[in-house]
C-alpha cells in the first residue's frame, strides 16, 4: 500500500463517526442476524465495530483487522470503552488475514481500494473468509459529489488537485465506481448498490475534511500538479474560508455501498 497520511486515530474516527447513520440503515437493509461471525477488515480506529457488535449480540462475533499500529491502539481503547465484548481485534494485513476460510457470514471492508489496496487480494482474501452464501461488502468513496454550495472554483481546484497527487501514489479516490463491477466480475451473486453523500452544515468540522487531505499531502499536492507553493497557499485559504463559513454547505463524497452473496464453492484464485 502507498504511505498516506491514513494513520490519524482522530481523522479514522470522525470518518467513522460521520458515516454511522447510513451505515445503520444499510446494515438494517442487509439484514445482519443476531449469532453472525462478521469480519471488518482495515477497521480503524472505530469501523463499523459497534454496529455490528450490536447486531448480532452476545451470541455472534466480530473480528477487526487492522495492521497499522496507531489505529490499532486507538481500536482496542474505543473497544474497551465501548465494553464492546463479542468484538475481537487482530493485528495483520486486510488482504492476507491469518482467519480460517469460510467461517464468516458478512465481510466487509472499506475504503481499503482508495488508500491503494491491491483489489484483487481484498476480494480473493473477502471470499476465503466468506461461508458459502454469506455476504461481501465493499465501501469506497467517490469524489464526483464533492462540492460546496454556492459553488466555488477554488473548491472545485483542490479536489481535482487532491485526486491527482493521491493517484500519483497509487491511491484510488474514486474507487467507488469500479466495486460494483469488481464483484460482478467476482462471481458473488445478487450484487447490488446503494450510494450514500451527507450534506454538511454550519460548523460540522467534517466540512474541512478536503483542505485536511490536501495539507497531509502537501508535497505531494504541489508535485503531481505543478503548482507553487504561492498557488496551493492561495487555494487553500480560500478552501478554508469556504469550510469555515456557516452559511456554506458542504456535500461530502459518495460513498458506493456494494454487496453481494458467495457462491458455493466459488473464488477469485
């Protein structure tokens, strides 16, 4: 995987923290069942621990993983706190886990293709962990929804800038368009999608996420678009006044939610 700037416990739980509500509802449509073993891979500091652990009671199980040091330390402190007891956290790479194969009945993973996750591991480790008929799930983003309102070229400037100088790594912000084929492809059957953006107002802090990315990335930002350090400062003031405004809303970037059922027998070798 590329280094990003992926690392900060505070930045992987307000992601987390933002995206709780559609992540109700879209764990509520695909009917996660008290007693289900579930897998969250590259969980975080938070992913979508809670709502599992929730669902499927004391009688179910759930497994985080989560490789990089810091989001893991932040996972088992959020775990201890939250007394989420049927949650369990391991220490080893979303694409190559130490998990048995076949022994889970939902796999989910999210945001790992946008940070330059290898797609083909992800599913083929997915579908390992999956019993046959069990659900696979993918979240990725989609960059094309965010925008400010009223609209704004400066804003329109730093995500284009933004999604250059992370492709420029091998990071895939947009990610999102491809899963519903890559699952397809996969041979998972009855895949579907449901897409979800937030519309951010007043002083939701999620608002400066994009000038966040941009400043991590800085080096980056200035390289893969030619800009001058002049330029990017520019933008960026502007791009925080606009995040800064209360009476600027903000639509975040979609998030595809894509799913779909294991075959008997069947995987990506």
């Amino acid at each position: 995987m590329p280094h990003l700037d992926l690392d900060d416990p505070e930045r992987s739980r307000r992601q987390s923290l933002i995206w709780d509500h559609e992540v109700d509802t879209w764990l509520t449509q695909l009917d996660v069942q008290p007693d289900w073993h579930c897998v969250d891979l590259g969980c975080g500091s938070m992913g979508i621990l809670e709502p599992l652990s929730r669902r499927v009671g004391s009688d179910g199980r759930v497994v985080g993983i989560e490789p990089r040091p810091a989001l893991l330390a932040a996972a088992r402190e959020y775990v201890r706190r939250s007394r989420l007891d049927n949650v369990r956290l391991l220490d080893t790479p979303p694409q190559r886990t130490t998990l048995p194969e076949e022994s889970y009945h939902f796999v989910h993973g999210r945001f790992l293709l946008a940070a330059g996750g290898d797609e083909r591991e992800l599913v083929q480790e997915a579908l390992r962990l999956a019993r046959p008929g069990a659900l696979v799930a993918i979240q990725e983003p989609d960059l094309s929804s965010w925008r400010c309102h009223p609209d704004d070229e400066s804003w329109t400037r730093l995500r284009r800038a933004v999604r250059t100088a992370y492709a420029a790594v091998g990071a895939d912000l947009d990610a999102g368009r491809r899963t519903f084929g890559l699952l397809k492809q996969a041979g998972l059957d009855d895949v579907r999608i449901r897409a979800a953006a937030i519309a951010l107002q007043g002083a939701h802090p999620s608002k400066r996420l994009l000038v966040d990315l941009a400043r991590a990335q800085r080096d980056r930002v200035l390289e893969a678009n030619g800009l001058s350090a002049d330029e990017l400062d520019t933008i960026l003031d502007q791009c925080e006044a606009i995040a800064l405004d209360p009476e600027t809303i903000v639509v975040s970037f979609l998030v595809t939610q894509v799913w779909g059922r294991k075959r008997r027998g069947r995987w990506l070798r």
